[in-house]
C-alpha cells in the first residue's frame, strides 16, 4: 500500500489543560517541560476536487527543552524526574546510552511519546518510516522547537499493552506488545538494558 505522507499535517489537539505559552513563567521546570497533543490529519483531494480529512494519528507526549534547563542551571535528570518517574526514566537510559548531550555537552530537547495512536494504513504503508520525520516538524511547527531525539519507554507492567490494545484509538497494534517493533522498524534503536527505544534527529 501506498500512503502518501505529504498529505498528513499534524494539528493541536485540545485538552482539558490550559497551559502557560512557553516562555511565560519562572519556573525552571515549567518552562522546559510542556504536554503535546498532536493529532495527525491525511487531508486528501480526489479527482472531483473533493477534499476529505482522516485521523490517521494520535500522539501524547512531553517535550523537555534541555537548553533551557541547562541555562536554568538546574540538571536534567532532577527536573525530569521531579515532573514524572517516566520522564525521569528517559533521562536516566538517555544519560547512561550516551545520548542525553550533543556534541558541545549541551543536553538535548527530547520529545518522550508516552503513546502514539496509528492509523492501518500508515502502519501498512510502504513509506511508514517517513511518518516518523514528520513528528519533530509538526513540534517545530506548533510548538516551535523541534527535538533532537525521540524516546519511547517499553512498558515493563504486566497486562499493560492489552489494556493499551482494547482502548486503541486507531489501529491496536500501534500501542500494543507490537508497538517496539513498529518503533524498531523506523529506525529507533533500543538501548542497552532493553528499556527504551529512541531516534536521534536525522533532520
């Protein structure tokens, strides 16, 4: 199957939570960390000039500015982990993989996909791989920073990729025990102790 990827542009998704813009606050750790909802829409016309949009992607994540934690003076690891024991995971393998810093030492803005909803056809097209450069440019574009890597934790709880599977949005196999490979497929690499499969920007 053919899915043609120029036709998806991400969007903002509306939640409940109404946050300072970035840039607006004091706090260290509210500055540098910032939820992303960003729903994926295939916007196609057809012969007849008929355009139709489709849900093709749902993605929940968190955006951690390294940059601004490291102008803050504050470390990495402790602002993340004082936001969330996930995030403080993704700091801790990124760190001990060797990848948490560019080459200068500054640390990295790093997207962490807590959950990424696919579409069949996006996860069955010949051209899969390339969705996953457009995540850090739908970032850049509606957040206006873009990652230099992206993370994504296997889950370690039993029973939690079948509770993930019966609520999927889209297709199952994007959230289910499935899911690493889908990621490994796309170029993410898993790091040493099996923890977490990440992609460093090739963009």
């Amino acid at each position: 199957m053919v899915f043609d990827m120029g036709e998806v542009f991400g969007i903002h998704r509306k939640t409940g939570r109404e946050e300072p813009a970035w840039l607006m606050c004091d706090d260290a750790m509210s500055l540098a960390i910032r939820d992303v909802a960003i729903d994926f829409l295939r916007i196609h016309e057809d012969d007849d000039m008929v355009t139709t949009e489709e849900l093709v992607a749902r993605l929940d994540g968190m955006l951690v500015l390294g940059y601004e934690i490291d102008k803050a003076g504050e470390g990495f690891w402790e602002v993340c982990d004082g936001y969330s024991g996930d995030l403080g995971a993704i700091a801790e393998i990124a760190r001990d993989e060797g990848v948490l810093e560019d080459e200068v030492g500054m640390s990295r803005t790093v997207l962490f996909i807590r959950q990424l909803d696919l579409a069949r056809g996006v996860i069955d097209s010949e051209g899969f791989r390339g969705f996953f450069d457009l995540v850090p440019r739908a970032c850049f574009l509606l957040h206006n920073v873009q990652p230099d890597i992206l993370c994504y934790l296997v889950a370690e709880r039993e029973g939690y990729y079948d509770e993930a599977a019966a609520s999927a949005l889209l297709d199952p196999r994007s959230v289910d025990g499935y899911s690493p490979l889908l990621y490994a497929d796309c170029g993410f690499k898993l790091n040493k102790s099996g923890a977490m499969l990440y992609r460093l920007g090739e963009y």
